[in-house]
C-alpha cells in the first residue's frame, strides 16, 4: 500500500501537484500581501490547501464546520462555492475512466476542504 501511495505522490505531483501548490501558495501571498486577511485566518488557510496538495495520496480530509460557521459561510460565499464546483466538476471528469478515479476521489477532498477551510483538518489514513 506505501509503494501505491509513493507512486500516486510522484504521479500527482509530476501532473497536478505542483502546479496547484504554487497557485495556494501565490493565493497566501496574496493574502499577505492585502494584509486584512491575515486576521481572518486565510494564509494559513491557503498553506495548508498546498501541503495538501504536494502529497495528498494516504490523506483524508475532515471539516469541522461548526467550529466556526460564520467564516464558512462567508468564504462560501466569496470564492468557496464557485472552486468547491470547479473541482468537484474535474472530480466528475477524472471518474470518468477507471485510471482517473484515485484523483477523482482527491479532487472531492479539495472540493471538501474548499467548501468548508475554517477548521478542516488534514488526516493521515
């Protein structure tokens, strides 16, 4: 299972995975940068999407919206549903075909993680 894991990882990362890191990562400094986001809480937010992104392969993720229901509802409302929508769309296509399922199922998690980000942890399985 560690060596499917690995080889999900590289394959991920080599296709998608970088390329999505460095878009969270441009996302947080601009986050910084406007600097009213930081006492929200979103470059953190926007950090842990990337990591999640490097490796996401033997992951899961947990939202705990309840935790802070307010800030979700307003990153629902600016941004989260129409990215939650977009990768839960790439999601659909990537199930499409046998191969595509595991990111699939990894484009549900972001899905996930978007919908909700305000306390959603990132587990190992």
């Amino acid at each position: 299972m560690k060596l499917l894991r690995l080889l999900g990882n590289v394959i991920w990362f080599c296709t998608f995975g970088l390329a999505m890191f460095v878009a969270e990562i441009g996302a947080a400094v601009m986050s910084i940068v406007t600097i009213l986001p930081i006492f929200f809480g979103i470059p953190k937010i926007h950090i842990n999407n990337a990591i999640f992104f490097l490796a996401p392969f033997g992951k899961r993720v947990e939202t705990h919206f309840l935790r802070a229901p307010i800030r979700n509802i307003i990153s629902f409302i600016f941004g989260g549903f129409i990215n939650g929508v977009m990768l839960l769309g790439a999601g659909l296509l990537f199930c499409i075909t046998i191969i595509g399922i595991p990111a699939g199922k990894i484009l549900f998690g972001a899905a996930k993680l978007t919908l909700a980000p305000f306390h959603a942890d990132i587990v190992k399985k």
